[in-house]
C-alpha cells in the first residue's frame, strides 16, 4: 500500500472500524461511485474493511474492473492496521467516508478532513447514529445515507464543514457525552 496519495490528484479513505460493516463496502465499490470520484478528481483510494476482506474481494467483478482501469484509479484494501497508521491515512485523504466511530470522527476534524458518517445501523445497542446525527446537526459532518453515496459524495465537494480547532477535542468529548448520557436516559425511561 502507497504511503502517501499521489501529489496529482485526490484521496479517499474509507473505513469500517473493528466491527464488519459490508454494507458500506458494498455501496461504494461500484462502478458509478469509482466513476463519480474519478469526474471529481479524486484518484486513490484506500479501503480499511474489517471483518469484511469476502465482500471487499466480491466487489472485484469484471465491471467494476474494467471501471477502475478505464479511470486508472488506484485501490488498495487492509483488514486493520495501528492507529498511528490509521490517523496517516486520515490527514494524507481529501475524503473520509466512515462508520461513525468516534476516533475516526475525531480524527478527521482534528485535521480539518472532509467526512461522511454512515452510522452501522445493524450494531446492537451503540450510539453511532445520535453522534452521526448530533454532528451533523452541527454541521461537523456530513451524514451519509447508503442509497445515498452519489448525494453525498457530492454534498462534500462544496459543504461547509465547520471545523474544531487544533484543540478541539474537548468539544467533541462533551458532544459525545451529551448523545451518551440522553441515550442511557431513553433506556432508563424506555424510551429507546
């Protein structure tokens, strides 16, 4: 794997975190999405998959290879990696797109990253989608859709990303314990 995005063109870095999340594999390695980055500029990209090397692998159709040869865009996919590695590839992207694991969300805005958050609906009990939802209500973010890529990948290219500063982490500490402490009172009183 590259260590560094080529200097002509753009990055995107997804990531699915420790847990399997192939659903956000699955919707965007197609044609149309590696078509719509290449349009955009964007010429690498990099795929963290977890759990899910099999739907990573079965994304490799002739379709989608023939694609990524006509747009010469260059992929490359790991399992996991060290953290220190994973915060490389978050300030060497153009673009995140992420589960909406809080380290990942924190990284990004920490170096000023453009980000689209899929919370994974399918975890049981986890707050991903009150932080994706809390963050994008505050414009940190924006939050993706998975029948929405296309939309999303667009919206990135011109949002206005409000951003922490270099000290920000204390900020999205307390948003984080906000979405926490409302989740555990919708338990308490049934509500979730």
């Amino acid at each position: 794997m590259a260590s560094k995005y080529s200097k002509t063109g753009k990055g995107v870095f997804i990531t699915v975190g420790t847990t399997a999340f192939d659903d956000l594999i699955t919707a965007l390695l197609v044609p149309s999405i590696i078509t719509q980055l290449h349009g955009l500029g964007f010429n690498e990209i990099r795929v963290q998959y977890g759990k899910g090397k099999d739907v990573y692998d079965a994304a490799f159709t002739p379709e989608f290879k023939s694609t990524v040869n006509e747009t010469r865009m260059s992929i490359a996919g790991f399992e996991y990696e060290e953290s220190s590695r994973i915060t490389e590839l978050i300030k060497e992207a153009d673009l995140i797109i992420s589960h909406a694991g809080s380290g990942t969300i924190l990284d990004a805005l920490r170096y000023q990253k453009a980000i689209i958050v899929v919370p994974n609906e399918s975890l049981m009990d986890n707050h991903q989608a009150e932080l994706a939802n809390e963050m994008s209500k505050q414009k940190y973010v924006i939050r993706g859709k998975l029948d929405q890529f296309a939309e999303n990948i667009t919206q990135a290219q011109s949002y206005r990303f409000k951003h922490f500063p270099r000290t920000g982490s204390k900020k999205f500490v307390e948003v984080l314990e906000d979405e926490i402490e409302k989740a555990e009172k919708d338990k308490m009183y049934g509500e979730g």
